[in-house]
C-alpha cells in the first residue's frame, strides 16, 4: 500500500523538466530520436548499405565493359585501316613497273 501512495504522489508532482528545457526543444528531440529510430530499422529490414554497395559494384562493371566495349571498337577500326592501307600499298605494288 504504501508503494502505491508514493507512486500516486510522485505522478501528480509537478514536472521539474519544464523548467530545464521547453516544449519545443522536447518535441525537437523526440523527432530526431524517432528519425534516427526509424532510419536504423530501414537499414536493417532492408539492407540499405549492401544494396548501394551492390548498385556501386554494378555501376563499376557497367563503366569498365563501356570502357573495354570502346577499346574493341577503336581496334576494330585500327585494323580496318592497317588492312586498307596494306591493301592499297600491295595493290600499287604489284601495279609498279620497274624503271
């Protein structure tokens, strides 16, 4: 009995927060500590971190195969050159008349 009249004597006191801080600044404070709770569990549940590291590693091979898909071409056309010219060159090789 006598936990229960202290119990209903310390909820009726008077709050001594009140005049420590304000009310805005506690509402301030429970929107950051709920914005940080909930941004922790969508982490959590949805595996935020390992999906951008995912995203990132993606985007690498894309820029690396675009980068080597490049490379390919410009030898491609490197050859085509080379095999003209070479061609050209035996062509008015074989077409020269010795002096």
């Amino acid at each position: 009995m006598l936990c229960i009249r202290f119990m209903v004597s310390k909820s009726v006191q008077q709050c001594k927060l009140r005049s420590l801080v304000s009310l805005s600044e506690l509402e301030r404070v429970e929107t950051v500590l709920h914005a940080m709770y909930v941004r922790a569990k969508a982490e959590e549940g949805f595996h935020i971190q390992e999906t951008e590291t995912k995203i990132r590693s993606l985007t690498n091979i894309r820029d690396v195969n675009a980068s080597l898909q490049d490379n390919t071409q410009v030898r491609h056309q490197l050859l085509q050159s080379l095999y003209f010219w070479i061609h050209i060159t035996v062509k008015n090789f074989v077409f020269c008349k010795p002096v």
